[in-house]
C-alpha cells in the first residue's frame, strides 16, 4: 500500500499542468537562467557573433549599387543579393515562400526545433547579449534574485536602472538597423540627422520598433517563444519518433537519486541534481520529454555533461537522438516521408532558381488602345494604336527601341523615335503599329514586338493586331 502511495505521490510531483513561466495563482514566474558552459555553448556563441556581425553589416553591403538585403514594403521593392525586385516578381516571392515553408517542415521534421536554438534572432538576442548584460550588471541569478527581493536603495537603483538604459540603447540600435532593412541605411541616417519635422513618420517608427524590442527582451521574454511563436505549437504536428530532438535517456537514467550505484540500489545515471533546469532559458525539465518550450539550445546538454565528468559516469545521459533511438536503440533512419518532404523541397529549389536566373530587367506591358478599332494609313496600310508600359529594375537608365519581329511592319511613337526609362522607374509611350494589307491575312493578326537596347533584343512581347481588308 505504501508503495502504491508512493508511486502516486511521484506522479504527481512530475505531472506537469502549467507553464514554467506561470506561478499557481496564474502570475508571471520569472526565469533566473544559469548560464552554461560547454562544447554546445562555445559553438553557439561563435555562431551568434557571426549572425550579429551579419544583421549589422548586411544593410550597408552594396551589390551592383543595390543593398544586399532590402525589404522595402513601403514603396514595394525589394533587393536580394543586390538585385532588384518588384511588384510585378511577387509571384517569385511566393514561390519562396512556399519553399521556406516547406524548408521549415521538413527541417523541423528532422531536426527538430532546433532553428531556434541555433539561429532564431530572438534567441540570439536574448539569450547571448541581453541575457549577457543582465549577468554582467546584476550578477548570476541568485544575485539577481537577492537584488529584487531586497528593498529599493542606491546600489539597487543603479543596477537596475543601468540595466534598461543599456538594454534601451541596445534595443534602438536594433530598431535603426531593422528600420535600415524596409527603408535603407541612407534614410536611416536622414532620419537621425535631419529635423524631425522632415521625417515624422520614419521617427515614429523607429520609436515603436524600440520600445517593441525592449519589451521583448526587457519583459517578456521566453515567452515569446513558449506563447506567442506559432512555431512552438508546430512541433506536436512536425515532430514524429524519428526526429532529431533534444532528448534525456530515461533508459540510463531511471531510477534518479543520489548516493551510490550499486547492485543492491540500482539507481539510474540521473543523480537528480537539476543543473540541467536552472540552465533552461525557458524554465523547462528536459526529464519530461519533449516540450513545446524546449528550443534545442543545448544549454541542459552541457550542464549535464558537466555533471557526468565529475560523477564519473559517461556523457551523452542528455544528447540530441530520436525516440526510437531511445525507445528501439535503433540508428537515425531517413523515414519516407522525409523522402517526400526532400524531393518537393528539391523541386521548389530549383523551380525558384530558374525563376531568378530567367528574370527579366525589363518588364514590358503592352496593350491596344480602348475603343480604337483601326485606321488606314495611305491605300495600302493599316495601323493599330498601342500603350505600352515599362518598368526598369536596373540602376542605370536605359533607351530602347521597338521593332516588328517576322512581318513588314513599323512603328510610330507619338513623341519620339526611342523609349526612354530611368533607373529604378518606370516609362509609358503610346504609338502606331502600321502593317501593310499585304501582310494582314485575318481580322486578328498576331504580331511579335521586339525591344531592343544598344543593337540587342532584351525582350519580345506578343499582341495582335486588328484589321482586315477586302
């Protein structure tokens, strides 16, 4: 009876019914996150100073005269590796989208959640600069626990307020570079150089994308990630028993306890010492299973293989492996649907590759003119009124010219002999399509126009021609 008690009692101690980040009485329960140290760490703060150097160098990288990476929502243009995209591209971009999309699953599929972990700007925000500074000012987390409790005074106002004015100043240099990506860095800088009555809406941007940031990693935190990322909640879907996780060996493990493995107390390699809970950013029991907070950053890896040096057991009691490594002892297996997932992924690649190395600078719109019907032109031709439209995605102006392609023909602008277009704009023209009859075989004839700059043909583009002779 004791025993069933017992059993009872351990059920539920481990029966978990709320978030970390929530107290019983349904408040805010503060993570204090020990910081880890380890192979898994080292690895990641190299990768977060890559990834920071990136974020802030990228909007000032020129390509082609083009910033490497812009997403001008504003005046819907968008720059990629220094080539130029517009509205009229949408099409590639949901192509992209559709491939990220299917990236993420399949990634996440095999991987698990590790993304944000390893390369999700929150986390390496968080966690390797913000969560670095509060260290560093306030001190490890029984510090900065001792440091809230006790009552307001001078060395508790400094601490404190020179946490959020660094964390303040941290968060507007983010949002000025974020604000670089849509706008661009040169009208960053106009915005903090010039008068605020010249850009109030730039400045009111940057305002709101300030304090956003600094809520985000002043106060809410983890729970980001644990509430508001629909990522999180796409792992039940996503993960399945082959998966890549995060994972602790409950077959090593079990029974926890501390004291000494021996045949009479076989207890398991889990000295219950919870080192790898008070590392977790989220505030989670790895021992539980796979949790929706987990974020595959390693940290408990670390910890416990830290404990396992120095109990003298091997590491590896906390790895990455699937549930069927752990389950089955069996090795990774490429599962069919990850086949599947691949091979549409494979696809999609290439499908957005074609589209990006077929893309046209030029884009050109033609169309007959509304309620023309034609004209004769002469006794022995027949002419069609034509407006045309053209964008230019290069950064250099450009004249072209059009030609009939395959027939007799020629064509009159109205204005002009050549169609001039600015860098980065767009040009409309309107002109006169002229056949001779001879040429004209059916009341609607197709004609192919070419456009032409400097002698070569860039684009062709087809329409026909209405008129018919006696």
């Amino acid at each position: 009876m004791s025993t069933e008690k017992s059993t009872v009692e351990q059920l539920e101690e481990s029966f978990r019914d709320r978030m970390p980040s929530v107290t019983k009485d349904g408040k805010r329960n503060w993570i204090y996150a020990w910081q880890p140290k380890g192979k898994w760490y080292t690895r990641r703060t190299v990768l977060s100073v890559l990834y920071v150097v990136l974020f802030f160098a990228l909007p000032f990288i020129k390509i082609n005269g083009n910033p490497a990476l812009q997403i001008n929502v504003v005046e819907g243009k968008f720059s990629i590796f220094g080539m130029i995209f517009w509205p009229q591209d949408f099409f590639i971009f949901g192509v992209g989208m559709v491939t990220m999309v299917i990236f993420i699953y399949l990634f996440t599929m095999i991987y698990g959640r590790v993304f944000c972990g390893w390369a999700c700007p929150q986390t390496i925000f968080m966690e390797m600069i913000f969560r670095r500074i509060e260290w560093l000012i306030e001190g490890n987390p029984n510090e900065q626990r001792k440091l809230k409790s006790s009552p307001w005074n001078a060395n508790k106002t400094i601490r404190f307020g020179l946490k959020h004015f660094v964390f303040f100043a941290f968060s507007f240099l983010i949002a000025n570079t974020f604000l670089a990506y849509i706008i661009g860095v040169e009208e960053v800088f106009k915005i903090v150089k010039e008068p605020i009555s010249q850009h109030v809406g730039g400045f009111i941007a940057i305002i709101v994308f300030t304090y956003a940031f600094y809520g985000v990693y002043a106060f809410a935190r983890e729970i980001i990630c644990t509430v508001i990322c629909p990522y999180g909640r796409l792992q039940s879907v996503l993960l399945d028993r082959n998966s890549m996780i995060v994972a602790y060996d409950y077959n090593r493990g079990e029974p926890r306890g501390k004291g000494r493995r021996t045949e009479e107390n076989k207890l398991g390699d889990c000295i219950d010492c919870k080192q790898c809970v008070v590392v977790c950013p989220t505030g989670i029991d790895i021992r539980n299973g796979t949790q929706l907070e987990c974020i595959n950053c390693t940290a408990c890896i670390d910890a416990c293989d830290h404990v396992m040096d120095k109990v003298g057991s091997p590491r590896g009691l906390i790895r990455y492996a699937s549930e069927a490594q752990l389950a089955d002892n069996q090795p990774f297996r490429f599962t069919g649907r990850m086949k599947f997932y691949s091979a549409v992924l494979v696809l999609l690649l290439a499908g957005l590759t074609t589209l990006l190395l077929t893309r046209n600078d030029v884009d050109v719109t033609l169309l007959r003119a509304r309620g023309q019907l034609f004209q004769e032109v002469g006794k022995d031709s027949l002419s069609n009124l034509y407006h045309l439209n053209m964008v230019n995605k290069t950064v250099k102006d450009i004249d072209v010219q059009l030609k009939v392609e395959e027939l007799p023909g020629v064509i009159k602008l109205v204005g002009g002999h050549q169609l001039h277009t600015p860098a980065e704009g767009q040009a409309e023209s309107t002109f006169f399509l002229v056949l001779p009859k001879s040429a004209i075989k059916r009341r609607d004839t197709d004609v192919k126009i070419g456009v032409y700059k400097d002698g070569k043909r860039i684009r062709t583009v087809k329409t026909s021609f209405l008129g018919y002779t006696e």
